[in-house]
C-alpha cells in the first residue's frame, strides 16, 4: 500500500479557452497538449480551478439530444472533458459549454485521473495562454489538429478499443464505488433536411448510424 500511494502522481489539467488547447500536467511536467473544442459563443465553460467530481466511461448527454460523451470526466455541475465524434471541430470553440478532445485522448486522460484519484487531481480552466512548463524527461507529445481523415481514423481506433473493454458502464464518483449505470433514456432520431452530398449530412448519418450501433452492441431499445 506505501508503494502504490509513493508512486501516485498529480494530475494537473488545463485547459486554454483563448488557444483551444489543453496540457496535462504530471508530476509538475508537461506530459501531453492536444487540441480541444470549449463553448461557442452563447455556451460558456466555466473558467476556474475544479476538481473532478465523477468519471463516466459511457454517457450520452440528457441536455443535447442524448449526443455520445464518451471518456467523460466531470468537473463542474454537468461540465465534462470528454471524447467527441467531431474531430474537425477541435481547435476552436464549438461545444455547448464541454471541453471536448479526440476519444483516443480522452481515453488516456481519463485512465489518468483515475489513477491519480480525485483529490489529487486539478482542472484549471483559462481565459488566456497555456502557462509555460518544462516538458517531460522524455519529451511531451505534442499532439495538434490533425485532417479530418486522420482524426476519423483515430476516431475508429478508439471505439474498436472501447468496444473491447466490458459492456457494463463505469461510474465513479468521490463518494461512490464503481457501478453500473442504467441505460440512457429513450432519444429522438436524429431528423434533417441538408443535401445528401453535403458534409454537414455526411457527418449526421454517420452519428445516427454509430449510435445505432452502440444500442445493437449493448442490447439498449429505443
């Protein structure tokens, strides 16, 4: 046990509104930076010093047309950092007032905070710059935008993982043990009238259509 609490770090998350970037923070070293979508205008995150308050591995937002938040890590009321299906977004403001990141990073800061606990972790939101820290011994992994067919790919990546891991929903919270999660709520279907050639379509079919196939993989009916 003296081991494993020695070999805990600190977890400082933050995040830059003015640049669209988050850094992760271990031990006082900048580890990772990856590109984010916070609060458009009209939809604001909030700036400040949070810690996180549960860890939701599967989640659909109750608020938003039940829209999957994958690798969720709350940190204020319904605020979360979590995975978003919309890669081409990050980099600027886009979201109802979440942190978004790529799955694949949401996945491993989520396995971070996890580790950490936590009372041990920091969620620091900014108006401004990212502050400057030296990086990890080895170098941080600097990660930026990258083209929508890279970022789709990751995309798929990250799911075949999730799809690997059980079915059942992980729920922690600082006062609760893990348990598991009752589906969500009945959702609307997704209804449109754009062009089928546009992109705008092209990216609401493929949600209705990977949705669908979350409710097929884990026998949820609608």
């Amino acid at each position: 046990m003296l081991g494993s609490v020695a070999a805990r770090a600190d977890v400082v998350v933050n995040i830059s509104k003015s640049q669209q970037r988050l850094a992760v923070v271990v031990d006082g070293a900048e580890a990772y930076r990856w590109p984010v979508s916070t609060g458009r205008r009209g939809y604001t995150t909030p700036s400040g010093v949070f810690h996180p308050e549960r860890l939701e591995r599967h989640w659909y937002s109750r608020k938003y047309e039940n829209s999957p938040m994958p690798w969720s890590v709350f940190f204020h009321r319904g605020y979360a950092v979590h995975g978003t299906m919309e890669a081409y977004h990050l980099g600027r403001a886009a979201s109802h007032g979440c942190v978004r990141l790529r799955p694949d990073h949401a996945r491993t800061l989520f396995g971070l905070v996890r580790r950490a606990g936590f009372n041990h972790t920091k969620i620091v939101v900014l108006d401004g710059p990212l502050p400057h820290l030296r990086p990890a011994p080895h170098g941080a992994p600097m990660v930026e935008a990258e083209p929508p067919r890279a970022a789709e790919a990751h995309f798929a990546r990250a799911l075949d993982r999730l799809d690997a891991q059980p079915h059942a929903s992980e729920h922690l919270s600082a006062r609760t043990h893990p348990v598991t999660v009752a589906p969500p709520p009945a959702r609307e279907p997704v209804r449109y009238s754009l062009s089928r050639g546009s992109d705008e379509a092209r990216v609401l079919r493929e949600r209705e259509a990977w949705l669908h196939s979350i409710d097929r993989r884990y026998g949820i009916v609608r």
